[in-house]
C-alpha cells in the first residue's frame, strides 16, 4: 500500500512534504505511509487519490480495496510482544508474496525449519530468556511455514551455503532430522532447494543473507529484504532490487541442480 502511495505521489512530481501539506500533515507522516510504518486513515488515501489524479473509479477502488487489506490484523499480530516491528513487516510480506528467492549464509532458511532445529536457533540466540517465550518463538515459526501449505502460497526458493548446511546446529541428530526434512520437501513443486558448494569458493553474494520477494498484483513493485542484528532493511527501487536480482541469478547459476543437491544433503547425512 505504501509502495502504491509512493508511486502515485512520484508520477505526479510532488514531494512528500508537499503531499503532508494538503492532507494536513507532515513531510514525516507521508514517510511513515509510504514505508507501511502507520495504519492508513481511509480519508487520508481518498485525499491523497484526488490530489495525485486518479479519478478512475475502477483504479481507486482497487487502492481502497487494498487499504482494507492493508489495515487487517494479520494472524501473526498475536504475537506482537516477541516480533520487534521491523520483522512484523516481514512476515506480511512473506504472508502476500507469491515468489519467495532466499540466499541464506548461516541457518537453514526459517520455512524449512524443523522444529527442534528452529528451537537450537531460537535458544542460541535468546540467552535469559524464559523457555515459555522459547516456545512462543518456535510456535511462530512454525505457524510462518504453513504460507508454504496453502494452495495459493508462494514458490519458495532457497539457496543455502554450504556451510550452513554443515553447522551442526543443535546437535547431530538434529542436524541430522533437518538435513532429512529438506530431502522431504524438495519433493513438492512449490520448493526448490540449492547448495551454494564449499568448492565453488568466492561468489557475488559475498555481502550475506538475502531475500527477493515478489507479488502477484504486477503493480506492485519487488521487495528485497536484508536483515541485520537488531534492525532489516527493505528496498523496493529499482535499481536496488535489480542490483539483488542479479545476484541471486548468479547464484542460482553457480549452485547445485536439484539432484546435486539432492546427493550433497545425503552425503552430509551419511557423514553426519
């Protein structure tokens, strides 16, 4: 939504402290909007459509259709004391993409998570937490991974580090249980599943994890999503999202088929 508004607001060659001045606010507010950091008030976006010229009824049905979208509670807001909101935008998107590409360096991708795996991650990364929260926090996890079970779910595409891959996490059995779990679901067409090989040695994506995600209404630009420490980063030009794109080609051509990485997931089991 705020990704439409900004669009809008750029075609008609304003700048977001003139679009505040005629709703009656701030250079500040039109920010918050336009990065989906606010609820939208319905009289603000209808001022807003009027003021950047779309007069279609048609077109601004469809923005006020998806305001109402936007402003839903998402199942996921029920866990809004553990979500710092930077991730909350995550999981929204991750909620309405219909194409998920992940580069991932140091743990196997979050929706492909067993469940004593993500509980390793989660604890490692959680010390002096209370083991209820522990819990609530795979719960969340696991509750993210059923997108990838509904039939209009997105086609997720992974591209794991080999050294992820090898990092026992948890534990051998573990370890172990996961590595099985990716063989499982490389069999459903929605998932595909490669290994970026030790034996490859540099490649482009030298800079860490990455996200590439893309939506089924075309208007809507893609979402690249870096996330770090204690904060994410999410670009939508796009010069920014093209610069990603073709990395993620690149590693995507470099890395594993999927029977390589059918053969590198049961030959790390067997050493495992």
């Amino acid at each position: 939504m705020g990704s439409q508004l900004r669009r809008l607001r750029e075609a008609k060659g304003l700048s977001r402290e003139e679009a505040g001045h005629l709703i009656r606010g701030s250079e500040s507010k039109i920010s918050r909007m336009e990065l989906g950091r606010v609820g939208l008030r319905e009289r603000d976006v209808a001022d807003l459509l009027t003021f950047y010229g779309v007069e279609d009824e048609a077109a601004r049905s469809a923005v006020m259709d998806l305001l109402l979208r936007a402003n839903e509670p998402g199942w996921w807001h029920r866990f809004n004391d553990l979500l710092p909101s930077w991730f909350q935008t995550y999981v929204g998107l991750e909620e309405a993409a219909s194409r998920i590409r992940t580069y991932e360096v140091q743990f196997v991708p979050g929706l492909l998570q067993t469940e004593e795996y993500a509980r390793a991650v989660i604890t490692a990364g959680s010390a002096g937490i209370a083991p209820e929260e522990i819990t609530r926090r795979v719960d969340l996890r696991m509750e993210r991974q059923q997108v990838l079970n509904r039939p209009d779910g997105p086609f997720f595409w992974a591209v794991i580090d080999e050294a992820a891959l090898r990092r026992p996490i948890g534990g051998a059995e573990v370890m172990r249980a996961q590595l099985e779990h990716l063989l499982d679901l490389m069999r459903r067409p929605n998932i595909t599943i490669q290994v970026m090989p030790f034996s490859f040695g540099g490649h482009s994506a030298e800079g860490g994890a990455f996200s590439v995600l893309r939506f089924q209404d075309h208007e809507l630009p893609d979402v690249v999503y870096v996330e770090q420490l204690a904060s994410a980063l999410y670009l939508d030009k796009r010069e920014e999202v093209d610069r990603y794109s073709e990395v993620m080609e690149r590693l995507c051509a470099v890395s594993t088929t999927p029977g390589e990485t059918t053969d590198i997931l049961r030959r790390i089991v067997k050493e495992n």
